[in-house]
C-alpha cells in the first residue's frame, strides 16, 4: 500500500531513543491495518504528529488541512462559532499517508461520522497519579469490571500505551453523550465511595493525592481518545494494545509494555480480546435503573 503514496524522508529519526524511524512507523501502521481500521473507521479524527521526532515538541491537528489530497476522506463536524473537517481514515493508504506525514498517534471520537451525536462506547479513562502505580490502575480496572457485570454490560479494556488503562461498555447508539457521561459519573462514584482512598474524581491533579484517577470527561461531544493500537509518542514507541481481562493478574503487566517492535509477535500468540465488541453492543436503559439502586446501596 506505500507504493500509493509519496514517502518522504523514510530514514528521519522519530524516536531518537530507539531509533526507530519514520519509515518504520509507516511499515508499522502498513503491517497493522487489519487490525486498527476496525477501531478508526467512520470517525473523526485529531492527530498527534511530530515532524521534528518525539524529542521535539509536536502539535495536535483536528482539521484536515487543504494539501490533504481529495481521496483522503473528511467529515464536517459542528463546533462552537464554526465547523472543523476532520480525517476519517477508512483504509490502509490514508494510513500510511498519516503516517508519512509523521502523525504518531491517532485519538479518534467515541461516535461515527453518520450520528456524531451518539456515541457507540462509554469509557472510563483511569489515570495514575504516581508513576508506576500500576496495581492502582489494575485494581480499578478489575474493580469497574465487577460492577459493570452488576449491571448487566459487557466490560473490555485496553493499555494505553501510556500510563493508564480505558474500560470500555460497547453501546447501541441510542444515548446521547449528556446521558452516557452522566451514567459514567455514576458509575465512577461507585468505585470511588467504596475506595476514597485510592481512587478519586477529581479533575485537580494536585487535589488527587497519590490517587488513581477515574476520568469520564471523554464520553463527551468532540471529545477523544487514543485508538487501540496507535503508537504512543514515548520512548520504545508504546501501542495502545485491546488486552484480555486475564492479562491484568499477571504480575509482569505493564500498560505500556507492547510497542512497535513486538507487538506482533504477541499478536500472532493470542486471540483478539475484543473479537466481539461490536456485537456485544447494549443500551444503558436498564442498566441506568439498576445503577442508581446500587449507588444507594
């Protein structure tokens, strides 16, 4: 598929601790296409692009600016005062030319192009406060997993890449964003109530303590996250990795333990985790009413 595009300067160093370069990120998102493209169809997009290396600063992109070649496809979104077009990358070719235009990672919406307003995921963003809290994020992690099986909704999750983890509910598309943010709220105040010592809502990083924070604030209109399988722009070029609930127990687990070079072969050694996501798709109807009976309790 590179042979489609114009690749310039394939031998640029992106991550000088490595040495990995932009030619190998090209042959990365090329290689990891089947898998990503599921996570990114249909869905604005904001990228991350470091033209300078990850060792420089890099900047955020949301509009799809106009040198953009035609076959790359947009989607005219609304936004206070005005619109933006955003990138919607439905194929491998607007993949590798993202990737020559070195954008590192990808955030995607959690709704699609056909109803911006409804999104088809609810995620919980936990976000450690210290370093290398690992068994703070997992302990969160398996904790919302309980209480989402309470209510009845299928639960998966994913490194990403970074620091933290993302539980994520498949939805049907029948909530708006005010009622899936809302319903996460709830649902974060769970885990918090039951564990105000490690875990908090609070969106003031010097108000958090030391504790793991539950975000929500991405099940929101405009807002976004990293894809499953983007690059991180880190050292070693972390991936965000869809990862099986069995992973977390494991006492070697990292959340940024997958990267560029041997995601692959921890890919051809398990099944894809999140094979059903789709089809797993719920409304939070019911849900909604047992959620409030259980915040009681």
């Amino acid at each position: 598929m590179s042979e489609d595009v114009q690749i310039t300067r394939p031998a640029k160093v992106l991550f000088p601790d490595s040495g990995i370069t932009k030619g190998d990120l090209i042959r990365y998102y090329e290689r990891i296409a089947d898998r990503i493209l599921p996570h990114l169809k249909g869905r604005p997009l904001m990228l991350q692009r470091f033209p300078d290396g990850v060792g420089r600063p890099g900047f955020i992109q949301k509009a799809a600016p106009a040198y953009y070649p035609s076959w790359i496809e947009r989607v005219t979104v609304p936004k206070e005062g005005g619109t933006v077009s955003h990138v919607v990358c439905n194929d491998a070719r607007t993949l590798v030319y993202l990737a020559n235009q070195a954008c590192v990672t990808l955030h995607t919406w959690l709704s699609c192009a056909g109803d911006l307003h409804s999104p088809d995921q609810m995620m919980l963003d936990l976000d450690p406060s210290r370093e290398n809290d690992i068994a703070g994020v997992v302990s969160g992690a398996l904790a919302l997993k309980r209480i989402l099986e309470d209510l009845g909704l299928p639960a998966y999750v994913k490194s990403t890449g970074s620091r933290g983890l993302h539980v994520t509910v498949p939805l049907d598309g029948q909530h708006d964003f005010d009622f899936v943010r809302a319903f996460a709220r709830q649902l974060a105040g769970i885990l918090v109530d039951r564990d105000a010592s490690r875990f908090t809502l609070e969106q003031h990083k010097e108000k958090r303590r030391g504790r793991v924070f539950i975000d929500v604030n991405r099940n929101g209109y405009a807002q976004t996250a990293v894809a499953a399988f983007s690059v991180r722009a880190r050292a070693g070029a972390p991936v965000s990795l869809p990862i099986d609930w069995g992973e977390l127990r494991r006492k070697s687990f990292r959340p940024d333990a997958a990267t560029m070079r041997n995601v692959f072969e921890r890919l051809d050694s398990m099944d894809d985790p999140w094979k059903n996501f789709r089809r797993d798709a719920v409304s939070l109807k019911a849900a909604s009413r047992k959620l409030g009976t259980l915040h009681a309790a």
